[in-house]
C-alpha cells in the first residue's frame, strides 16, 4: 500500500489531521490500534480553546459541535467559601466552546466515512522504518498477516504510550516531566451542572472542579491521593467531600445523581523534544502530555495538528520550509501551555505535607486574581488559548 501521509494513532490529532490534509488534496492512511468503540468510550475534556473551534470548522467538522457545544463566555474560581468570575470577554474579547472530545471524535469519525477514509482498526505491532530517508516506510500486523505503508511522511499521533515517539533516536530524544503528588477523581452524572460555567475550587482538603458536557449532564472532579483507588469511592462519599470543597451557595443548591462513569487520572506534565525526526512528525499526546487544570490537552493536540497541517500541505505545494521549523513553533506553544496548566494547578491543589503558610500563600494568589484586572487578563489570555 502507498499513501502521502501515514498517520499512526485515531484519536483526535490523527482523524483531525487526516480530514485538513483529505480537504487539501493530500492522501493518508490511519492506523488505530484500537476498536472504533473503544476510541469512542473515552471519556475526556471538554473545554474548546477558539482556535481548536475555528480548526474543527476547517475541517469541515464544525455544524454538530456549533449546535449542541455552550459558548462559555469565562470560568469561576472559588476558595475561602467565596466564589468570582474570571470574564473572558471582557479581559480578552474571546470565549471557549464546551463539546465534549468524544463528540470530537466521533464527528471526525464520521466525516471520515462519508469520504471512504482509510482507517485500519485493530493494528498491532506497528513499526516506522527508514525515517530518516524521503521513502519511510510503516509495518504492521493485522488479523495475523504484516503489511507494508510506503509513504511520504509518518505522523505520529498515537499518544503518549504510542510507538512514534520511541521510534526516536535515544541520543537525540529530550525527556522533560513532573509527575504531580495527587490525582483527579472524575465522575460523569446525568443531572445538571451545579455552575454555568467551569468552576475551580481551591479548598484545604483539595482541589474541586465542576463542569458539565451538557445542560443535562455533569462532570466534577475532585483531588485525591495517588494511592487511591474508584473502588474506595462511593457515590454519596463523593458527593460529601465535593460538596464540602465547594462554596455553600452552590454546595448547597446542586442536584446530585448516580454516577455513570467514574475513574481516577494521575497529573503529569510531559514533553518530548524535538517533534520531528527526519519524516517522522509527533503532535498531540505523543509529544506531551498536561495536567488537566488549564484544560489545554485536546487543545494542545489541535494547534500542533494545525502547525503539521501547514508545513505537509505547504511542502506538497511547493515550499518544505515549514517542515523544519515544525517542531520549534509547536513547543513554543507547548511549553506557554504546560507552563499555564503547572501555574494553576500548583496554585488550586493541596500539596502532602502543605504547611499553613502555603495554603494562605494560596489563598492569598486566589484573592488577588479576584482583585486584580491584570491577573485576570492573564489567565484569560492562557485559558481561551494564545493566538496559533
Ligand atoms: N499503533 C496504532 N495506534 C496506536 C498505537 C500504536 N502503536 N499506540 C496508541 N495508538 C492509538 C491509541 O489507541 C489512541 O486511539 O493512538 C491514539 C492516540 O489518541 P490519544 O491518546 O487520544 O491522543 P491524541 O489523539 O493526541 O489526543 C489528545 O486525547 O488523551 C486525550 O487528554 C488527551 O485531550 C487529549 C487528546
Ligand atoms: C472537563 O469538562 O472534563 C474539564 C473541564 C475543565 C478542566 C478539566 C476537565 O480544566
């Protein structure tokens, strides 16, 4: 089999990029390791930056996500019991979309249908060979028999257990990453968001964050030790210690339900450098990897697939420059991410062993971003996501 482009990974950044590069005449094959079910039972962030919204429209994606997402127009931020708004139309002139990335998904899925695209499911044993010629070449197991991809170029956009980054060269690779002590409890429920907007709580306990996919279904997570396990988790365990972390106003207004999913996630902050070797392009996951506070994976995969897009689109037009400054211009975006996403998350968790001085140090950098317009510019900038 031949194709332009050989995208491994069907998450997000592999059908997002293979639906800009179809739209521009570019051919490529994806590889998924996976079931297409079981692609589609993640369930992950939901906060669009509006950039990823504008992309998702040029692919071609865009109609469901701007008929069912909910334009936010900014977050709340909540801690001493005390809840306040941090208004990104007012700050900075933008807002972000809540649609769900499993929606994501499935709508590249679809669109990839509609045009007969060629994802190939249940792969295994996946190898990128001759990456460092203008002929690679990707091998991979299905139903017993190996096969053969002859291409132009491999994107690697399988993840952060994927097989692209470690097809780097150790001696070239640099590993950056902190691993956070604690993790996030999330729960999915069917009942109505407890706030209209994004809410994080900062509390002595630990942290708290409310949000929803929908006017009828919610998603709140709470801090929790790296010990723990969902099976030490009630529902109704879960809802106390939400509800204690929260301002009583909303703590005591919320419409609680069963939970119909509810897992544990570790907070890491990770990044691979460089992006690119010879043909070989990582973007998303595969290249790094971020706290959830800031909301900035999904987001993060979107503008690296953005930067992918047009050095590959611009190559087949004529000009291979911006392959080789891939890679510096995505982690230039990178690393303003993970620094924003380790910002927060350093500022609205309970740290083990954190003294009293450093909880009110917290609390003391909630009440100025509560105080000051400068602040709040600040994280609004980072939150809607700097300009690509
Ligand atoms: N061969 C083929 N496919 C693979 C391989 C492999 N060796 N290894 C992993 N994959 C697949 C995974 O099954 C997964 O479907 O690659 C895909 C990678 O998708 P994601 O992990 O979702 O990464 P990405 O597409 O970059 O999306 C980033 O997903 O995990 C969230 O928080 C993350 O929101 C962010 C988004
Ligand atoms: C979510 O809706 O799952 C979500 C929202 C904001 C975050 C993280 C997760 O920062």
């Amino acid at each position: 089999m031949r194709t332009q482009v050989c995208i491994i990974g069907g998450g997000p950044s592999g059908l997002l990029l293979s639906e800009l590069l179809y739209r521009h005449g570019i051919d490529s094959v994806v590889l998924e390791r996976q079931s297409r079910t079981h692609v589609l039972g993640r369930i992950r962030a939901g906060v669009l930056e509006f950039g990823t919204v504008e992309l998702l429209r040029r692919a071609g994606v865009g109609a469901r996500m701007d008929r069912q997402g909910i334009i936010h127009d900014g977050i709340v931020v909540a801690a001493e019991g005390r809840a306040f708004r941090v208004d990104f139309r007012q700050h900075v002139g933008k807002q972000v979309m809540v649609y769900g990335q499993t929606e994501i998904t499935q709508d590249l899925y679809d669109a990839a249908d509609a045009r007969d695209g060629r994802i190939i499911h249940g792969v295994d044993a996946v190898t990128l060979n001759d990456l460092e010629t203008d002929a690679p070449w990707v091998s991979y197991g299905l139903d017993g028999t190996t096969e053969r991809i002859d291409c132009d170029f491999v994107a690697g956009c399988d993840g952060f257990h994927g097989v692209s980054r470690r097809s780097i060269p150790a001696r070239v690779l640099r590993e950056y990453e902190k691993v956070y002590p604690f993790g996030w409890l999330g729960v999915l429920s069917e009942t109505p968001p407890a706030s209209d907007e994004v809410l994080y709580a900062n509390h002595p306990d630990g942290f708290a964050l409310c949000s929803m996919r929908n006017t009828a279904l919610s998603r709140y997570y709470i801090q929790t030790s790296l010990d723990d396990h969902v099976d030490n988790w009630s529902d109704q365990a879960f809802w106390d210690t939400l509800r204690r972390r929260l301002p009583a106003h909303i703590a005591d207004t919320m419409i609680t339900g069963p939970s119909i999913e509810k897992s544990i996630a570790p907070l890491r902050s990770y990044v691979a450098e460089p992006m690119r070797w010879g043909r070989l392009f990582l973007a998303g996951d595969a290249a790094h990897i971020v706290p959830p506070t800031g909301a900035k994976g999904l987001n993060l995969a979107a503008s690296d697939i953005h930067y992918l897009f047009s050095a590959i689109s611009a190559y087949y037009d004529g000009d291979p420059d911006l392959l080789d400054t891939y890679s510096d211009r995505a982690l230039a975006r990178v690393w303003n991410a993970i620094r924003f996403s380790w910002w927060f998350t350093e500022r609205m968790h309970r740290f083990p062993g954190q003294t009293g001085i450093e909880q009110r140090l917290q609390e003391a950098e909630i009440a100025y971003l509560e105080q000051s317009e400068f602040a709040q510019k600040s994280l609004a900038e980072n939150y809607v996501g700097m300009p690509y």
